[in-house]
C-alpha cells in the first residue's frame, strides 16, 4: 500500500450500501470484502454549508482541467415532439475531453495522487479511457488504458495522444476487462476502473450541485440520461442526497435510466424480467454494458426517486441525434442521443406528464463517435 | 432588404475604423462604401453598468448554444519551459461545437435571425463552417458553407451533421472565398461571413469580459492568441475597450499575434517587411490566412497595446501540441498550440519577462484536426 499524502480528507471511509461494511479508504479496495457489492464513499462529518463534499481537502488537491459547470440550454424546438413541460438540456459533453466522465475522473485521479500512484490501470469502450488518460497526463500517473479494438477511432487516437500506453483488444467488452484485470494482477497495478471506484461518483456528483445552482426558474421534475455502469446517475442522485441534507433543494427528482433495445441489463431488472436474454449490438457503444456493476444500487435508485428505465431501438437514437444536430445544434453521440428517444417513449407512456419539466443530460461529443455518420 | 425585426437594437450603426464613415445596420454591408475596410458596431449608448454591450435586446433574443463561460486553467507544469510569470490557459475549444467561433457565431447568427434571414453562405478553413452550421440550424437558417475540400474531415462531417448545405472546393483557400462570393452575387443571399461580419466581433467580446470576471488573483499582463482573421483577437480587444471605458478594469493587457511561419502577413505587417512571399503551407490550418480583411486594424491594435508578433515554425507547434496533451491533458489543434510555441518565443526574444502572467486562448479541439495524428 502506497504512502497517503496529506491532500485526503481524514474523515472519510468506505462503505457498502448493501451491507452496511465499512473500510478505511483504499484505491486498491473496490468492493465489500463481506459480500462483494462495490463501495461508496462515506464523510464523518458533513458540513451544512451548501458547497458538495469532496475526498480531498481542498480544491488545490484537485487534478482540474475545468471540467464541469456545462452549461443547460432550453430546448425550445421540441414542443411538438415531446408534449411535456420546459426541456433543459445539461451539455455535459462541454467537459475538457468531450465527455462527462472527466467529472468523475478528476475526483479519482485525485485521490489517486493524493495515495501517491504510479501506475493506474482502466478499462472502457472509449470516453472514460481518453479522459483517464489526459488526467493521468496531468498528474504524472502512467496510464495503461483497455480498450475494444472496435472503439471509434477518435477515442482511440485521443487515449494516445494523451500519451497513455492504449491496449487494444479484441473481442467482447467483457474481454476488455478481463484483459485489464490479468494486467493488474499481473503488474501489481492499481485498478483505477470508473465502474467500481468510489471516488468517480464523489465527482459525478457535482453535476447534481450545479442543476441546484443554475438559475432554471425551476428544479426539473425528471431528470434522463443514457445509463451503462451508472457512474453519472448515482454520482447525480448522491449529489441531491447530499443537498436535500444540507437544506439546498427540498425534493428529489425522479431519475430515469435510457438503454438500448440490444443491451438493456436495467430495463430487465426493472420490469422484472428474470429470463437471460442474448445480448445485442448497439449504436449506444457508452452504454453497452451487459452486467453493469452497481445494478442492485441503480435498481433501489430507480425505486426510491420513482424513475422508469426505457430501452430504445437503435433506428430511434440516430434518428434523434439527426434531430439534435439539425434542428437543435447539439452535435453528440448516438450514446447521447439514446435519452432523448428515452424522454419520447416516457411520455408516450404516460410516465412524464404535460406540464412536468425535464432535464436531459448530453453525455458525449459526436466528434468522438463517428461510426454512423 | 428583408424587414428588421424589434430584437435589434435600435441605436446601433455600423462604422468605419478606418475612415469614420457611419451606416445603418445591415447584414449586407460588409465593408465602408467610402474606403472599402471592413466595419465595426457603434453604440449610441454604452451603459455604465458592467455588463457587456450587445447588439441584440437582450439576452432572450440570442440564438445560443450554451457558448461561451469557458475555464481558465493555471498551466503549472511549463515553468522550465516557459520562465515566465504565471500562465493561465482560457479553454476556448470547450465551446458547443468544439472552437471559440461559436461566440462570434452565436452573436452573428442573432442578429441575421433578428433582420429575418433565411439563407446564409459563409466561408471558412472548418471552424467557423461547423460553427455556423450548427446556429444556423438551431435559428432555423439554411447554411450555405464555402470549405476546402482539404480541411480535416471531422470539420468536413461536421458541418454536414448540423444539417447545413457543403460546398467543397478544391483548390487555394482563395478560391473558396471567391466560390462563396461567385455563389452570393448568382442567389442574392446574405454573405454571414465571420471575417468580414462586426456583429461577429461583438461575440468575441465576451472573451475579455470573462478574463476581468474570473477570480484570477491577477490581470493577465499578456494575452497571446493564434491569428489568422483576428475575430478573436480583435473582438477580445474591443472588450477589454469597452471594460475600461466601463470602469471595471483599468489597464489593457499586450495583445500578441502568432502566426506559422509559413504563412505570416501579419508578421510581416508588424515587421515592416514589405516584400512579396510565397505562401507556404502549415499544419495550422486555423491561421492559414494570407490576406486577413482586418489586418489594418490588427496592426494598430499591436502598436496601440504594445503587442509583438511572432511566427512559430510547424515542428515547434507540433512539439507543443504534444506537450499539451502529454504533459497537461489539453488536447488542441495544431492551430491553438501555436499560442504556446509563440509564447515560448516571445519569452526567448525578452518580449515578456520573468514574472510577467500570460493567459493564453486554446482556441479549437484537437478532435477536430486528425490529419497529424
């Protein structure tokens, strides 16, 4: 175990959600020992003032390259589209390497130098891997990122061009991390893998802060996004557990998870549907994830905001990134686009009402997936 | 002449930095009819309040994307390579479509929406074409862009996702100017050009209004920025004018221009070297600008704020881009890493000294620009 610096809060722990087990904090430590869930983070003390709480002392500890604080704009062109209330749309693909990751990604290379790291290991279909690369650039971490050899090839570029060391692998996404985890053991590496670090959702969890902060005229009713490991979706709903206890925002919103129809783990534990089903490909590579992690959370997420999880055909998703693009401006992944086909089928169901307000978040750049263009 | 809608403002003109000369607003009228230099916008009144004049209502009359409000990022790993004060990096290509242009777009493409355009040419090496295709599309403006059938092909599909009509054109950057020119004179449609246009200047403005916003600790004694058409560089000079005059800063900061060597009538304008050169070609297709419409005015902006500049080799900016990304997590084009080859020579040459702060404008994504990959 390397060193711990000054830079980590002394009041924090690791904590299962599903057991109750704690630990001292780790960056080697990334499930319950007791029954095997991931961990999240836990503060001895939380502060009633209204700035979020972080793992490092202060934001000097911070590895920044501005990330956050993406602006929302009104999608004033969709009203016949989607018969609801205001649409706002949180343009998280305005993060220094074009996606949201670099939210979480800060926070965990952080703490990662705040434990003195030399070597981080990541596994990903491509947003997370080019943004633990510039990070890891930035802090002097040598990055060795997995990645399918099927990932578009500005992410691939962009990891190297970073200068992290990119193994491309071929085959299933599982095999990516297979491939990583044997790298690990192998090297003695840490596993610094968004999916499971506690850290990553500590920063995630500003995008709930400044949805909170920004002025709306009204905190959205819905909140949708496109969901695979469910790093930005528990790291927003920690984030409004956190300011519902510090007495910033009174009620939290519902949470909606989108899928793809061809890989849709999520929608399946929603609905109840117990029976395997084959997995598909998707136009959604972000969130092509078959055996998402943190499911049990997401599930009791789902479930405590009063979300719905929708699946959407892929034809559905490039269709509305035509008419994000076209119509709206907004040029970003089909991945992305997949919430807003999300937001069409919610109400069609009757589970967003008229009146009701919502907010999108616009998870990646289209510039970094150009398979369907 | 199509009709001038209410969210203009009524006490704008259009005038004459060269001359005087004065004219109502316009989208047509793109340079003085007395002595040919192109325009800025006047205000007949400039309120003392320190908010930023724009030519527009108010701010429910902007087509907006979300630009805009970029980071700025202390640059604390370049102290052995670049022995100067404290460098702040403004990141400019964390913009909606990836490029500073689209403050100057958002601004321009508010005031054609506000005199009722419905077709607009522009022309552009890619930034910009992508830039106003995306607004366009957002206004509900059928784009008309003007490209070089060279320009990198994620600028090339850009513009093409944002819905907007690509002419390629094969040949001199010359000769898709006088192709978009040609193809205005034979339709009678508007020609929105960014180089040409004073509305886009007043988007760039925002530029220096952030710089006096941000919690800096200090005002950048240098700003250094690649140049090709000077829409930045000219617009973030009329707003740190109009600052002063407002009262809210009270020194304006040396205004550098960096061009690549290949192509340098700026350089050459500063230098007084007056003799004919060939054009070269550089990696910086950004400034590959051989006769930019406002040099006159750049060259006073210059001499008036005492700025130097300085023409960088293609290697040293590729060597830079690569530091950026490698060293910093900052992934430009080659274009935008020219500001820092230009900085590194304008230390070496005693322009900025020791302990002199320097905020550079990292102006366009390096996702943008794969050919050097």
């Amino acid at each position: 175990m390397s060193e711990v610096s000054t830079s980590i809060r002394k009041d924090i722990s690791l904590y299962c959600s599903s057991c109750g087990a704690s630990f001292p904090p780790d960056m080697r430590l990334l499930a319950c020992t007791v029954c095997g869930e991931p961990l999240l983070v836990k503060y001895g003390e939380i502060s009633t003032n209204p700035h979020m709480e972080i793992p490092v002392y202060s934001c000097n500890a911070l590895v920044s390259l501005g990330e956050g604080n993406t602006p929302v704009i009104k999608m004033d062109k969709l009203g016949s589209r989607l018969p609801c209330g205001n649409i706002f749309a949180k343009l998280e693909f305005m993060n220094p390497t074009g996606s949201f990751k670099d939210r979480g990604t800060a926070m965990m290379i952080s703490v990662a130098k705040g434990f003195n790291i030399a070597n981080l290991v990541e596994d990903s279909s491509g947003n997370a891997g080019s943004s633990v690369a510039a990070y890891c650039g930035k802090a002097g971490i040598t990055a060795h990122i997995f990645v399918p050899s099927s990932a578009p090839q500005p992410k691939l570029d962009q990891i190297s061009v970073y200068g992290a060391i990119a193994h491309k692998i071929e085959g299933t996404r599982e095999m990516v991390t297979d491939a990583a985890s044997d790298f690990v053991d192998e090297k003695g590496y840490v596993y610094g893998a968004h999916k499971l670090s506690p850290y990553f959702l500590e920063g995630t969890k500003a995008f709930a802060y400044e949805i909170a902060r920004h002025n709306l005229g009204e905190m959205p009713e819905h909140i949708i996004m496109p969901v695979g490991n469910g790093s930005l979706y528990i790291g927003a709903w920690l984030g409004f557990k956190e300011l519902i206890f510090k007495g910033v925002i009174s009620k939290m919103p519902k949470m909606h998870v989108v899928q793809a129809s061809a890989v849709k783990p999520l929608v399946n534990l929603f609905s109840g549907n117990r029976k395997e089903e084959p997995i598909g490909i998707t136009v959604a590579g972000g969130i092509s994830v078959s055996n998402p992690p943190r499911s049990k959370l997401i599930g009791e997420i789902l479930l405590e905001t009063g979300g719905h999880a929708a699946a959407v055909d892929d034809e559905v998703i490039l269709e509305w990134q035509k008419i994000l693009a076209q119509e709206n401006g907004i040029y970003c992944e089909p991945t992305s686009s997949s919430a807003f086909a999300g937001l069409e089928y919610l109400i069609r169901d009757g589970i967003i009402a008229k009146k009701e307000s919502v907010l999108v978040a616009v998870t990646g750049f289209g510039l970094k997936d150009n398979l369907y263009i």
